[in-house]
C-alpha cells in the first residue's frame, strides 16, 4: 500500500551475505511481504527469495528494483516484470507459462502484503487454478501495524479495504458494517479523509472512537485518536499527506427490551424516515438492524 523507496535509506551489505545461502527455489509463485517505509522491515527469507527467485514480478518495478539495490541484490539477467491493475490480464498468461517451464516466480506488491488490497490476489487465484505452488513470505501489513498503534481492541478485526467514491454508496457500504461486532479497518487517501470520517461519523455514530494512522514506518508516522466527531474536525482542518489507514472501535453492545427500542424509534420517527430511523436506532443502541427493522414493521410502520 505504502511505496517502500526512501531517499534516507542506503544499502544493507549483510543482506547479500545472507541471501545468497538461500540455493535454488523449487518452481511456484512466491508471495513476498515489502516494506511500508522503511526498507529493514523486509523478512530475510523475503530476501533470500528475491536473491534466488528466476523472475521477479513487482507491482512497481521501480521500488522494487530499488530495494534489491538498498539490500545488494543484483537482478542480473533476470527479468523484472510489472504486474498490476492495467496489466494484469494480459501478464497471467505469461507469468504462467514461467511456471510450467518450472521456473520460481517472485511477485512483490507496492509495499505491504501482497494480496491485501492488491492486484496480486488474481495472479494467486489463477496460478492455483492452473495446479502451481503458491507459497507466502510474510511480512510488513499497514493493517495489522495500525492495528498495533491504534489502541484499540484487536481480539476481533474487520478489514474492509478502501470505501466507494460515491458519497452515497460509501453511507450504504458503513451501513452495512455498523453492526459488525469488531474493530474495523479502512485504507483512506488524504483527498478523501476528512469527507470519509463525516460519513462515519453520522452513519456509525460520532462518539465511537477511531484512531487515523499515517505514513506509517515512515519519518513523518503520525497516530491521530479521538472520536470521529474529534477525528473529522481535526482531519477538515488539516491536510494531510501519505497513505492513511483509519480504524475504528466496535460499537458498544448492550441488553435492549423491545419496548426501549419502540420508544426510540417512535421518537427517531418524528423527524427521520424510516430506513434512517431504523439505521439511526441500531446505531444509537448497538442492536442488530435487522432486530430494529422487523421491530418497526411490527408498529405498523409505512416505507
């Protein structure tokens, strides 16, 4: 997710050393975890693959080329393919013929774990369909470090990515996952956060914490936490750089009788409709939509 060059960085000459006791790799695709920022986050098995490997496949074949300089890997006369979005359907077939001349396929994303949030995932799918080896080193996840620095509950997590574009289809996208009884995680640009954070904050209530996580490893890492009425304020205010990883808390679950409940959506009922009562409810009350809604029903509620 996060472009691992940094001008900051200069080469590792132990890393060589170390990778070059890796031997041959058995023929298969190779998934390797790459830093977010800072170019030592990378797995000694990582290197010893991109050492060993007969071709190496990258998101961005520039950073991936520069962090085999940073840590003295030479390519050699191998090749360095670029595999991503744009390209994708038409490299597969190619990176699978690699594989059946039995050869070891390195693919490295962006930065993180390959197959979160990336283009590799297809790449993954179609070599097991085709019966090869896919194997993963991993790694650095900007996921799972935020979930480290957040201070937040991480016995259970839900990730769902980047959010749709669309004002409205993001509000539909945060409705669904209001209820989910875990901590919930989001990739997020600079030019979307603070517009991102107002839809939460309405859709999933303003009072629930949240913590907003950027340029993470990088010299300019920042953790910001509050609540995301707090966190849309400070975000709108301000304008943010690098790529940013927004978590936020479970909503809190308690007991609820169904005459509470009809009481809150008799009065919801007075300035909203329906379906924003019922989200508004289930929100305000942490009981699952689809309880408030057969509970709305029941009182003989018009669309």
């Amino acid at each position: 997710m996060v472009n691992p060059r940094n001008d900051n960085l200069t080469p590792v000459a132990a890393s060589n050393a170390t990778s070059k006791a890796a031997g041959k790799l058995s023929p298969g695709l190779y998934l390797i975890a790459t830093p977010l920022g800072t170019a030592r986050d990378i797995t000694l098995r990582a290197l010893d693959i991109l050492e060993a490997a007969d071709v190496i496949v990258a998101e961005d074949t520039r950073s991936m080329r520069r962090l085999m300089e940073i840590h003295g890997i030479a390519l050699g006369d191998r090749p360095l393919l670029a595999y991503h979005d744009h390209n994708g359907a038409r490299m597969r077939p190619k990176l699978l013929a690699f594989l059946e001349q039995g050869k070891s396929v390195a693919y490295g994303s962006e930065a993180g774990t390959a197959m979160i949030a990336d283009p590799g995932f297809d790449l993954a799918r179609a070599t097991t369909a085709a019966g090869y080896a896919v194997i993963s080193a991993p790694g650095p996840s900007a996921v799972i470090m935020a979930l480290t620095v957040a201070g937040l509950p991480t016995d259970r997590f839900f990730f769902a990515g980047f959010l749709p574009n669309s004002k409205s289809q993001r509000k539909t996208a945060l409705r669904g996952l209001a209820a989910i009884p875990g901590t919930l995680v989001f990739y997020e640009s600079p030019k979307r956060i603070a517009s991102m954070l107002r839809d939460a904050a309405e859709i999933l209530g303003g009072t629930r914490a949240a913590a907003v996580c950027r340029e993470l490893t990088k010299k300019f890492e920042e953790v910001l936490r509050g609540d995301l009425d707090e966190l849309t304020g400070i975000c709108a205010a301000r304008s943010l750089k690098g790529e940013i990883v927004v978590v936020i808390d479970r909503p809190s679950i308690r007991l609820v009788n169904d005459s509470d409940l009809e009481l809150a959506l008799k009065e919801a009922l007075k300035t909203k409709s329906l379906r924003d009562a019922v989200d508004s409810v289930s929100i305000e009350t942490g009981q699952a939509r689809r309880r408030v809604y057969q509970l709305a029903l029941k009182m003989d509620v018009k669309e």
